[in-house]
C-alpha cells in the first residue's frame, strides 16, 4: 500500500514537471493574441496549450502534445491512490469521514485533470475548458477535508501549513477565474491568467508532494502498530 499512499504522490508531480519542461521547447509558437510568436512564452502561454493539437501560430504540435499529455495523464495514477489512503485514518472515525469524501473529490478532480490530455482546446474548447476549470474546482473541497482529516490525526505542522496555503490560493483562483479573469481582453490581462494559472498548478504540485509525506508518516505508525 506503501506504493500508492507515498510513492506515487512522489513520483507524478516530479514526473508531470519533467514532461512540461521537455514539451516547452518543442512548442512550434504562437499565443492566442500573437500567432507569430516564435516558440513558447512561459508569460503568454497557458501550459494546456502546450497539449493542443496545433500550435496556436497554427504549426503542428505533435511532440509538444505528446510529452505534455502524458504527463497529465499520469495523474490518473494519483486518482487511484487517493482509494487506498482513506484506509491510513481507520483509527479515528472521523478522520476517516473526512478522508473519505475527500477522496471521492480527489479522485474525480484527478480524473478530470487527466482529461485535459483528451481535450485539446483547439478541437474540443467547451470540454477542455469545462474538464480544465472543474478539476481544480474539486480539489478545493477535496484539500479541505484531508487537511482536517490530518489535523485531527496531529500530522507535523509543516504539511498543514503547505496544504492551508494550496488550498487558500486555489479557492481565490477560483473566484479570479469566476469574476476577473479574462485572457483576451489585452496582453496585460493575458500575462496575468498564465502566470496566476502556474502558480496554481505549481502549489498544487508541492501540495501532492507534501501529502505524500504526511501519509508516509501515517503509514509507518500503522505498520508499526500492526507489527
């Protein structure tokens, strides 16, 4: 159980980097104000466009497509670990409510942040933008019970505080996407969705990564008891 409660917590949020950074660079060009654009502007470019089918200088995007999409598939993987964590809370009953709705959240927010890697958002925008927006939307709620669930189970401050700060940034990104954000509307505003958006998804990153200690902790202690 060790694998899917730890390891691949750890393993995803390294490897879905990797893959961005390997997909940058063999990004054709374009952003969606600018289609001469040479390559990718990591202040211009949503990282989903990095997935798309074309480029939005209207290049074909293969590689750029291929490395970035599997790196947001992989994150199924995480979808299937959150079924097997709610059984580190089994000692306290409560806990194990709230880490069981959270991970019903989790998984479906997962799930459907894996399917932005069959979304393309220059062939399916309304599916794209719906799977894309209501990932994060679910992993709000999701964070929020498993940082009670934590607390409750007296996980090291340091993970609570990692998860308080993700969750925080995550319901006001929801709210800018909800109420201010809009890319076309100028260059200035298109700088500010892109770099907003990756820090979202940079929190959010560090955030699976600091879980994937916490849960590591609770693990030992139920090997320990159990031995």
């Amino acid at each position: 159980m060790y694998f899917w409660t730890v390891t691949v917590l750890r393993i995803v949020p390294i490897f879905f980097i990797a893959c961005v950074m390997i997909a940058i660079p063999l990004y054709p060009g374009g952003n969606m104000l600018d289609s001469t654009q040479i390559g990718y502007d990591f202040s211009r470019n949503y990282l989903s466009e990095l997935g798309g089918y074309k480029a939005q200088s209207g290049e074909t995007n293969f590689f750029s497509a291929f490395f970035f999409n599997i790196g947001v598939f992989a994150f199924i993987l995480v979808g299937v670990s959150f079924f097997f964590i709610p059984k580190l809370f089994v000692n306290h009953r409560f806990a194990y409510m709230c880490a069981l709705i959270g991970s019903i959240l989790m998984v479906m927010g997962c799930l459907l942040f894996a399917a932005v890697g069959l979304t393309p958002y220059d062939l399916y925008l309304k599916a794209h933008l719906f799977v894309a927006q209501n990932a994060f939307r679910l992993i709000v709620p999701a964070t929020l019970f498993y940082l009670i669930a934590l607390y409750l189970m007296n996980i090291p401050r340091v993970y609570l505080t990692i998860g308080i700060i993700f969750f925080v940034s995550n319901v006001l990104y929801v709210i800018y996407q909800l109420t201010f954000e809009n890319p076309q509307a100028g260059e200035g505003s298109l700088i500010e969705a892109v770099i907003i958006q990756k820090i979202i998804i940079a929190l959010c990153m560090l955030n699976i990564f600091s879980f994937s200690f916490a849960f590591a902790k609770l693990s030992n202690e139920k090997l320990h008891e159990e031995s």
